[in-house]
C-alpha cells in the first residue's frame, strides 16, 4: 500500500515508518521536525518538510504524490504528547492536535483518501476509577491533552461517516523503549517520561530523580501504569492499516500490554543494571493513580499481543542511551 505518515520523523513515527518499510508498502513521511529526527527516517521513505497545521503546504505535498498514485492510508503521530505541559499551554494544544487533525481530514477528504490511522492516548480516559480501561469505558479526560485527542477522535468519527472513509484510532498506553538496531529511540530535549528520566538518572546524566507522589491508592503508593514496547505497538499500525483497508470497518482500539507496573517498580528494574538515586517528591497535576489497558480488543480484532516486556522496553532504552547520550 502506499501511505503517509504525518510526523514519521518522531519517537513512534519513525518506528511505524520502519515496520511500514519492512512490511513491503511504499511510504511518504511529512514532518516539521519541531521534535523529530530526519535522520531517523528510514531511507527507503521519501521525506517532505511540512506541517499539519499548514493546509495549503499539505495540500500541495498530497497533489504531488496523488498525481502519480493515490495513497491508500493516512497514518497521524504529528501531535504535542506532554500532559503537564498541556495544562499551561492549551492553546498551543488544541491548534495542534485539533485543528491540525481538522486540516489533515479535510486534506484526505479533498484527494480521496479513503483510510486514516489516529494515535489517541488512554489519557482520553481520565481518572479511571477501574482496574482495566476497555475501549467502551467512559472518556472524562483531565488533561487539555486528553481533550485534544478526545475531540480529535470524535471529529474523526463524524468526518469518517460523512465522506465513507475508515478509520483505525489506537489509544497508547505508556510507550518506551528502542528498536532493538539502537538506531531509533526516544530522543529530545526535556524528556518527561519516567523510563528515560530513570535510565538517565542510572547513566549519570541526570543526578537524580523524583517520584512524584507516593501516597497513591496503590501498593507501594506510587502510580501504576501499563508500559509497552514502541516497536511491539508500531507493528500494531501495520495490522491496523490493513484491517480497515481490507475489511472496510472501523475500529478504536486499546494498545497496552494488560499489566501494569509502578513507578517504584519502574525504578527497581533498572536499578538491576546500574543504581538510581532518587527523592519522594509532590504529585505531579493531572496524573490518575492507575491506567491498565484491556488488550482484548487488538488481540481479537488484528491478531496483535505485544512481544516484548518491561525488561525489553528498558534494556533497549538504556542500550539506545549509552549509545548517543554517553561518551
Ligand atoms: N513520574 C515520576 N517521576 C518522573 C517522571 C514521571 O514519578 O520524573 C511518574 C508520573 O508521575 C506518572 C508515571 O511516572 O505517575 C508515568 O509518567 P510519564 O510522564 O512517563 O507518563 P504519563 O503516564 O504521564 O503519560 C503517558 C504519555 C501520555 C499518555 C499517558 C497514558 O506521555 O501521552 O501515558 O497513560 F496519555
């Protein structure tokens, strides 16, 4: 299939680009590299600067490529992703994460591409008062994050059944860990995630670290949440593309491994390879206490269950830092 792949130059982008490669398809990447890697573009994919929010830029890159072959799929990871950063800069949120999706429709819509693939978050949830999130679960988001994905998951809907396109919109749960290559991973300036914030701390770039808050109904009081390997859920793209194409249904989908983990444990994982030194600090606003996916659905509707486990996701992450983040 040929397909576009709007931010392919990020942290899950390039991933999904990478299996997209591997699994045969034809692929172009449109990114604006405000947090993406060009060189982390797979060189068998034909890279565009360009960005979401700019709609004659996209327009002209979709004449370009559709006069030659149409694409078959849309596949969107151009979105801001940092939860605490979304509560003070919600505007800069909604313009990108809505209106860029707005745009990106109308976009397909306007050169008659008939199937998009959304990255959604289980942020959309909120503060989930259950042990497991199923995708029927309510969505209270508690988080201009969340919002944004929320409502971008709606106008997906609505656009879907007006122009009859499919859609495939996967809610992420805590994605880390690098390809087993160490050529890509997650790498950026202020990284807030706790898996690299830990590996970090482990490899001496960071001199310590802060639990955020250990007084969480759970355990061992620290929050728990449901870790999966990039490279397990951008393979899950690839199945998710083509169940909508070839089955011309839609689908919204949980990715997570059903288990969850605390941050406690998070840590004392890594501390089986190199000593943490970390500090009990205030709850960080806008966290739940507990976010565990069902994985039900993408095991019975694409087949899919993740390969890799939490010792994975943080070995590749510590091996893909020592690489090219010590000398
Ligand atoms: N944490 C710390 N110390 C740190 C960093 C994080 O204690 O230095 C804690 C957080 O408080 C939280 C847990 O580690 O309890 C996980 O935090 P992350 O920032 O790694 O991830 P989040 O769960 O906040 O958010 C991630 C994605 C979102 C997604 C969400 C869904 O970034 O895009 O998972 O679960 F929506």
């Amino acid at each position: 299939m040929k397909v576009c792949v709007i931010g392919g130059a990020g942290y899950i982008g390039s991933h999904a680009v990478l299996e997209l490669v591997q699994d045969g398809h034809e692929v172009v990447v449109i990114d604006n590299l405000s947090t993406g890697i060009r060189e982390a573009v797979d060189e068998n994919a034909r890279f565009y600067w360009g960005d979401i929010t700019d709609e004659s830029g996209l327009d002209e890159i979709f004449k370009k490529e559709t006069d030659t072959h149409p694409f078959d799929a849309v596949m969107h990871f151009a979105a801001k992703i940092v939860v605490f950063e979304s509560v003070s800069q919600p505007l800069e949120y909604y313009h990108n994460n809505v209106e860029g999706v707005r745009i990106m429709l109308k976009t397909m819509v306007r050169h008659g591409v008939k199937n998009v693939i959304f990255s959604s978050t289980a942020a959309v949830y909120g503060d989930v008062k259950k042990d497991i999130c199923t995708e029927e679960d309510e969505c209270i988001p508690i988080n201009p994050y969340g919002e944004t994905k929320l409502a971008s998951e709606r106008m997906i809907r609505w656009v879907t059944q007006a122009y009859e396109m499919n859609y495939c919109i996967f809610r992420y749960f805590n994605v880390a860990g690098a390809h087993e290559s160490l050529k890509i991973g997650l790498k950026r300036d202020n990284l807030t995630h706790i898996i690299p914030i830990t590996v970090q701390t482990a490899l001496k770039l960071r001199e310590s670290m802060t639990i955020f808050g250990d007084d969480y109904p759970t355990e061992d009081g620290t929050c728990i949440r449901d870790y999966i390997h990039v490279a397990d859920l951008a393979w899950a793209h690839v199945l998710g593309m083509k169940y909508i194409v070839s089955q011309q249904k839609s689908a919204t989908i949980n990715l997570g491994s059903s288990a969850g983990f605390s941050v406690k444990e998070v840590i004392d994982e890594v501390s089986r390879h190199l000593p943490v030194r970390y500090s009990i600090g205030p709850r960080r606003p806008g966290d739940p206490a507990k976010l565990i996916a069902s994985s039900t659905k993408a095991r019975e509707l694409l087949g899919w269950v993740p390969k890799r486990t939490l010792k994975d996701i943080i070995r590749t992450d510590l091996e893909f830092r020592k690489k090219h983040e010590t000398r």
